[in-house]
C-alpha cells in the first residue's frame, strides 16, 4: 500500500494536492524519476516508461531544516531542495522510485551523496569541457550508464525503437515551448516574463504530456491573436529586457516581479527557465545515444569551461527580442555563474553596447527593498 508522509494533514491545501495526484500516478503503476538539470536527458526516462519530475526548490521553507546538515553559506537552491527532501514536504521526491543529478556544482554533487542515504540517486558525471573528442566519448558512456540504471532499476529494456519514438515526442515539446517562449519577440510582447517564468514552472508538474502540450500551444495561440487583434503596430516604450544567469523560480517575486511591477518588459530569459535547452532539438537521424550526447553536451551553462555557446546565444538573442538591456540574477554560492558575470558583462556593455545590472540575492526577503531600488535605478538610466 502506498502511504502519505505522517505529517501529511498538516500541510496546506495545495501540497496535499500534488501527494495525492503523484499518490495516484503511483497507485496506477507508473514509475517516478526525480530531476534537477536540463542536462539530464529526460528522453532516457521516457523511453524507461517513466515519468521525470523537477526537484528543484523554489521556496524558503525549508532551508531551516536543511542547514542541519549543510553549510549556510550554499546555494538557496541546493538548500531548499534538499530540505524538502528531509522534511518529506515535497510530494515528488517522497514519491520518487529514484533521483537523478547531475555534476553541474560541488555542492550539488555532495549534496547527492546525502540524497541517496533517503533515495537511491544516480549520479551523471559531466565533463569539464565541450569541445574536446573526449568530452563526447565522456559523456555517452554516462548516457549508457543512466539507461542500463533505468533499465535494472525498471526492470525494461529500453530498445532503439522506444528511445527513436521518445525523442520525436521530445522535439515536438520543445518546438511547442520556444513558439511560446518566442512571442516575447512581438513588439509589445502579449505575454508578461512573469507569466512565462510560472508557466514553465508548473509544467515541471504535469505528467500527462500531450496535455501539456495542448495547454501550451493554445495559450501561444490565444496571445498571438490577442497581438494581431489588439496590440500590432502600437510599439511599447517600456524597456525590454532580458534575464541570464541563474534559475529564477525562488526569486520569481522578488526580481522578476519587481522589474515588470516598475515599468520593464521581460521579453526574454537566457538561463535554465527559458531556451537553453530548448533551443537545439536532437537529431533524428542518427545512433540515439550519439543525438543525446551531442545535444545536452552542447547546453551553453557556465560550468563549461570555456562556455562560448553561452555569448553566442545571449549575442543572437539581444538583437532577435529587440532587447534594451540585461539583468543578470546569481544565486548566492553560485561560483561559476559569479565568475563568469564579469565576461557577461563586458560581452553586454562593450560589445553589444546595452545596459547591464548584476543582482545577487538568495531566497530570503532580507534583500527585498535594495533590489527595488536598484532595478528602479537601472530602468531610470535605460
């Protein structure tokens, strides 16, 4: 029998709710795999006959519970996430048959071997590098890795044929959200950075695919008839701009909210909540381990080293979104993301020749009032 955690009726009304719909999903049989990356390829999981679900906190909550085991001075992500896995107040990891991570950061990576005394957690090892022969041969050894994992964990053999149809099915989800991502290029954009900022999270969510994909492409539609009926040729004066950097589910009210509440657009989001991986589909032609290893390799994160895909985007994406100028949102800890903040910014002033503003914060409210006064500042000078 499946059972909900003890503190179960304690919870407010929408955590009982995602138990009980993951509670149900489970009830009929179907496996649940736990995620944190877009590096981790979640057509393997698919072709498993499972279904991935992001683990990724969002929330302050349960940081307190989480610094009983991990230093206070670590990524509010990485805190948040492994609090809610502590604390069994996060119905998809209490519900995951197993996690997957991914090696994007030392504490990420330590905070794994932590997971796996709760949940069994496979580990992806990524490579340093993109470019380099032995990068690729790296990485698809960790891709037969994951599957033979699945595949025993599962108890399934994942054949050519189910990994061919899973990533057809991929590339079409992807084709649907950059269409939706893509109507920050209309000029007023129809739809608030907010609203797609929330939107794509709470797809993390949805575990019926086509669904997913339905709700998706006719909210696309519906904007894009609202901009023909209502908004072309009226050009907005507000400044439009464009987020990189870190993930920011945790800091959605804080900065993005703050920003569109204080006369900006946010047209366009070059970090793991908008086209980063959305952008490259994988090649249908080809062995399906070797389009896997190629696509995910080439995610242009900064902890590449060096991480030129990430300038190439950012330099395509500036002048496609028509962009006035760029925020850059780093979660506090986050060292290669700070580090690289410096070539962001010369890449953004220098070259491209438009604003930039730098804003590291965490998930705490502490911050609230300076981060207002420094967007509004920022806007003022754009």
């Amino acid at each position: 029998m499946i059972k909900l955690p003890e503190n179960f009726e304690s919870y407010e009304e929408a955590r009982r709710e995602g138990f009980l719909k993951v509670k149900a999903l489970k009830e009929q049989g179907t496996n649940v795999v736990g995620v944190f990356c877009t590096y981790t390829p979640i057509e393997l999981i698919y072709a498993a006959g499972a279904v991935p679900v992001g683990l990724c906190g969002t929330s302050d909550e349960p940081i307190a519970d989480a610094e009983m085991h991990l230093p206070k001075n670590l990524c509010p992500l990485i805190k948040s996430s492994y609090g809610f896995a502590v604390s069994e107040k996060c119905p998809y990891f209490y519900f995951s048959d197993m996690i997957v991570g991914e090696t994007t950061c030392d504490g990420k990576k330590k905070m794994y071997e932590l997971l796996n005394e709760i949940r069994p957690t496979h580990v992806m090892h990524l490579p340093q590098g993109q470019d380099k022969d032995h990068a690729f041969r790296y990485w698809r050894d960790e891709m037969v890795r994951l599957k033979e994992t699945l595949e025993e964990k599962f108890n399934i053999e994942i054949t050519n044929e189910k990994l061919k149809q899973s990533i057809k099915e991929r590339n079409h989800e992807r084709k649907v959200l950059l269409d939706f991502y893509e109507l920050g290029k209309l000029n007023p954009s129809p739809i608030t950075g907010y609203e797609i900022n929330t939107v794509m999270e709470t797809l993390g969510f949805q575990f019926d695919r086509k669904s997913q994909c339905s709700f998706i492409e006719d909210r696309t539609k519906e904007l894009k008839e609202k901009y023909e009926k209502e908004l072309k040729g009226k050009k907005s004066s507000r400044p439009r701009i464009l987020i990189t950097g870190c993930p920011t589910g945790g800091v959605r009210d804080k900065v993005l909210k703050t920003i569109e509440d204080s006369g900006a657009d946010i047209v366009a989001f070059e970090n793991c909540c908008g086209v980063r991986e959305k952008a490259q589909l994988v090649d249908e032609t080809i062995d399906p381990i070797d389009a896997l290893t190629e696509k995910y390799l080439n995610i242009s994160c900064s902890i590449m080293t060096p991480n030129p895909r990430r300038f190439i985007a950012l330099d395509e994406m500036i002048d496609e979104y028509e962009i006035d100028g760029v925020i850059e949102v780093v979660l506090q800890a986050c060292h290669t993301f700070n580090v690289e903040s410096y070539n962001v910014k010369k890449f953004v002033t220098e070259k491209k020749e438009k604003p930039y503003l730098y804003i590291e914060t965490d998930y705490s409210k502490l911050d609230v009032g300076q981060i207002n006064t420094r967007i509004n500042a920022f806007l003022e000078m754009i």
